[in-house]
C-alpha cells in the first residue's frame, strides 16, 4: 500500500512538474510552481521526512513563488512606464 501511495506521488511530481516546464506565461508558471511546491511536501511527508516537507511547503509553495509574482509585476510595470517615456 505505502508504494502505491509513493508512485502516485512521484507521477503527481513528474506531471507538475512537466506543467511548470510547458507553461510560457510567467504568472501561471508560478502558479504552476506553487503546485509543485505542494506536492514535493507531499512527497516527502509520504517519504517520512516532514521536516524538510514543511519547509518544501514554506519555501516552495508560498514564498519562491510569491517572489516571482512581484518581480513579474514588476518589470511588467516598469516596461510600461518605459514605453511611455516617464523616468
């Protein structure tokens, strides 16, 4: 039962993280990310290490992802300020 519950959690990785890969939009990579984040902690909570779960979900899930929504909107703001010619 317990490797059941492993290879459905390794499939959930490989396919989240193929999405995070074949996403283009930079918003919804994030997105993607944070998925992933979420089903590393999982994949390590079922590996019996919740440690480094708590800190995949700390780290991966919110944080990374959260920094890489800021900076999108960012640079999508100062882009547009460029182009309008302001300093």
């Amino acid at each position: 039962m317990a490797e059941a519950v492993i290879v459905v959690a390794l499939l959930l990785v490989a396919v989240s993280a193929t999405a995070a890969v074949a996403v283009r939009d930079p918003v919804r990579q994030s997105l993607v990310l944070a998925v992933l984040g979420v089903v590393l902690a999982v994949l390590f909570t079922v590996l019996q290490a919740p440690d480094v779960g708590l800190s995949q979900l700390a780290v991966g899930s919110a944080l990374t992802p959260l920094l890489l929504l800021l900076t999108v909107r960012k640079v999508r703001r100062r882009g547009r300020r460029d182009e309008e010619g302001g300093p």
